[in-house]
C-alpha cells in the first residue's frame, strides 16, 4: 500500500513538473533516462554499490547569459501529498538527502556513454555546464505558496566539485505559473517573450534580447521581465515576488526604466498584492521621483481580484 501512494505520489509530481517547465518555455524535455553508477562510494539502503541511477528530467539549453555556453539541467523530481510538514529538521535532512541523490546522477551522467551519445545528438556549445535542479513539490493547496528556502538554506551539503544546484520548491513553482497566467491573459495568449537583462558574462552585442523560454537565472529570481506585444507595440512588464511597498515599488520602477532603456512607452510593475484602492496615491507619489521619464508606469496585481475591474 506504501508502495502504491509513493508511485502516486512521484507520478503527479513528474506530471507537474512537466507540465510547469512547458510553461517556462523548457518543451523538448527528455525523461526518465537510466545512468550507469560509476562510483562505488554511491551506495543503496542495503550498503552495495548502487548499480544505475534514474534521471527523471533533462534538458538542453543555450544560455543568453554566458557566451558559447550549453546548459544541461539534470532535474529530480520529489513531491509529497500532505505538504513539507512542520519539522524543520526533518524538511532539512529530506532536502539533504534528495540533493545528494541528485549529485551523484550528474556524477555519473558525465561518464556513461549512453548518456553523453544521447546529449551528442544535438548541437552543444564550445562551453558545456551541467546544472542540477531540484523540483520538491507538494499538493497540500493550504501551503502551496508557503516557501522552505528559509529553512534549507540554514543547510549545508556536502557536495563535491562546483556543479551549481537551484531549487524549485512550490512557492517557487506557484509564483512562476501566476506569471505565465498572466502573461498569457494579458496578451490574449498572443505574442509575449521574457526579456533577459544584461547579467553574466555575455559580451556579444545583441540588440534582441528576448527569448521564449525562461533560463534558470530568472526562474529562481524574485524578479520576471517581459515584452508583450500589443497592437504591434511592445509594452514592458516586470512581475515581483516581493509584497508591494513604497521602497519595492521605487526599486522595481528604477529597474524597470532601465531595463526598458526608453524602448516602450508604457511599463506594468506587477505585485502579489497590489491594491488600486489603498496603493494608488502611493504609488502616484513614487511615481514623481522619475519625472523626466515619459513612459506611463503602471503598477497591478497579478493575483485575480474583483479590484482587478478598477484596473480596466
């Protein structure tokens, strides 16, 4: 019977994952891929050396923000029906465990041929980087915005070489699907690319820098830019995590006028909680400290509310 929920369990979290990274733009995925272990110092519950590892998810990318750089993401998927739970510690020894199994896969994914003559089928740039990511969901919808980053970060791993690790928990994956939502309602599911700022180390002079899919560096930020294309006219937007307030706004309004390098005449600064009735004056005020800027700011809420009708 245990057997059975945990097969449940892992197939709705594999099946929202995919479905989420089709969200971000992530659609040739590959799934379900076995690695041979290499290493005899990956060992199971019964102390034997592990013979294969699985891969729940890879996938391929050409990041914008490295010159010359393939990504390869090797993504394990967890979920758990009733939610992380209270306990931290246990929350913190269940993340420890689920990033050294994820360690291990990539480990050995660099030296099984299977591996590496699948990934050859497709074009890989001069510089290769391999990435792990762990997408640890859960289906408890009283929690589903509640973010463990806070506890797991007090962790401390210890891994091996300098393979990066991001973690998508579902605060994380709930803040990414309200964002395409509203991307796709507010280009009347038309035309809309996320815009990658000029971070990392890029250095080819690229005048389009926009792109259909999201990479890893914006999937874990709090902050999401966009261009959504109205009537043939490009319209800025810029989608926070963090709650409205007089300093955030300023900020994200300051970033967004330079993001948008006076290319668009109007802006959108999305919050979760925006309110037109109570934040309106505010925002008016914070609005002033740019005045030699002529783009119409905007801000709005990308959580749905009745409120939403006084935005219209």
């Amino acid at each position: 019977m245990a057997g059975e929920i945990s097969k449940k369990s892992g197939d709705i979290g594999e099946k929202i994952a995919e479905k989420l990274l089709e969200k971000i733009g992530w659609k040739e995925q590959i799934h379900n891929i076995s690695i041979a272990c290499s290493d005899d110092n990956h060992v199971n519950s019964s102390g034997n050396q592990k013979k294969s590892h699985g891969e729940d998810i890879i996938y391929l990318y050409d990041t914008p923000f490295h010159d010359d750089t393939t990504v390869i993401a090797h993504i394990s998927v967890k979920h758990k029906m009733e939610g992380y739970g209270t306990s931290e510690s246990a929350v913190t020894s269940e993340f420890r465990n689920h990033i050294k199994g994820l360690e291990e896969i990539i480990a050995c994914a660099k030296y099984d041929e299977g591996f590496n003559s699948l990934i050859g089928l497709t074009t890989i740039k001069k510089n290769r980087k391999d990435i792990g990511i762990l997408i640890w969901l859960h289906s408890n919808k009283k929690e589903i915005d509640r973010s463990i980053l806070p506890i797991i970060a007090k962790s401390r791993p210890d891994l091996k070489g300098d393979t990066p690790y991001y973690i998508i928990d579902s605060a994380r994956a709930s803040f990414l699907l309200k964002v395409i939502n509203d991307l796709e309602k507010r280009s009347n599911k038309g035309e809309y690319q996320f815009y990658y700022p000029k971070i990392g180390t890029s250095i080819s002079v690229e005048s389009d820098r926009k792109g259909h899919f999201l990479p890893i560096e914006l999937i874990v930020s709090d902050i999401i830019p966009a261009i959504v294309s109205v009537d043939s006219q490009n319209q800025f937007y810029l989608y926070s995590r963090e709650s409205f307030s007089d300093i955030a706004y300023k900020n994200l309004m300051a970033y967004a006028l330079n993001f948008s390098a006076g290319l668009v005449s109007k802006i959108y600064i999305g919050f979760p909680d925006y309110n037109s009735v109570i934040n309106k004056d505010m925002a008016k005020m914070i609005r002033s400290s740019f005045k030699d800027r002529r783009e119409e700011i905007i801000p709005f809420s990308y959580n749905s509310s009745i409120l939403d009708l006084l935005q219209e």
